[in-house]
C-alpha cells in the first residue's frame, strides 16, 4: 500500500486493526491465550491511532494515545466511557500477557474480549467512515 495522503493513513492503520482482529481469531483457534491479547490490544490501539489520525490528533507512546483517546472521546461524552475502561483494560492486560514472568491467560478470561473488541472497532469505526 502506498501511503499518498492523510486518508490513505488513516485507511490503512484501520485496516491494521482489521488484520490484528483477524490474526486474535486464528491464534485462539490455537489457544494461544496471551498472543490474543495481544493481538486483541494492537486491533483497539491501531483503531483509536486512526481515529485520532481523523482528527490530527498525534501520539508518540501507547500511553498517549490512552491519553488523548481519554481526552478528545470519552471525557467529551462523544464515546461512551465503557470503551475507554476496556481500551486501558487491553493495555493492562496485554502489558502482562507480554511483560509478566509466569502470566497465562486462559479461554475464560480472554474469549470474551474478542466479541468485546469487535465492538469496540466498530464504534470507532462509526467516527472515522
């Protein structure tokens, strides 16, 4: 993909979310549960990248895009504050998944996530369309 304007960027790292979605499926086809997370945690932050990007809001960190996220959408009213608490909820849970000594997620705790993601991307995707 050649990346030529704004637009094309902002397609293009939603699109990025898309596949990480896509990728969290076929790894829990697996049990691969602390991979899902974190394939499960880059689908919402590449999704909350583009709609900051939608807005030229930039961010250098994960932990600024939370911020500005937090900020510009859930603060303002504009995203319901239940997609916020999951999006830092997915940084928690993938910080341990992917940093913690002896952390294993299991079927139980991540299957749910998954449906929960797929919202989320979808009620980003309503602010960037």
């Amino acid at each position: 993909m050649t990346i030529e304007n704004r637009e094309d960027y902002i397609k293009y790292r939603f699109h990025r979310a898309e596949e990480s979605f896509e990728e969290a499926l076929i790894l829990a086809e697996k049990g691969r549960w602390n991979s899902v997370i974190n394939r499960l945690y880059y689908s919402c932050f590449y999704a909350v990248i583009s709609l900051l990007l939608k807005n030229e809001i930039e961010t250098q960190t994960h932990d600024g895009a939370r911020t500005q996220f937090g900020l510009h959408y859930i603060k303002s009213g504009k995203i319901d504050k239940e997609f916020g608490r999951f999006f830092s909820k997915m940084f928690d849970y993938r910080q341990k998944g992917d940093y913690g000594d002896l952390y294993d997620y299991d079927e139980e705790v991540v299957k749910p996530l998954i449906t929960e993601t797929k919202k989320f991307i979808f009620e980003i995707e309503k602010f960037i369309i």
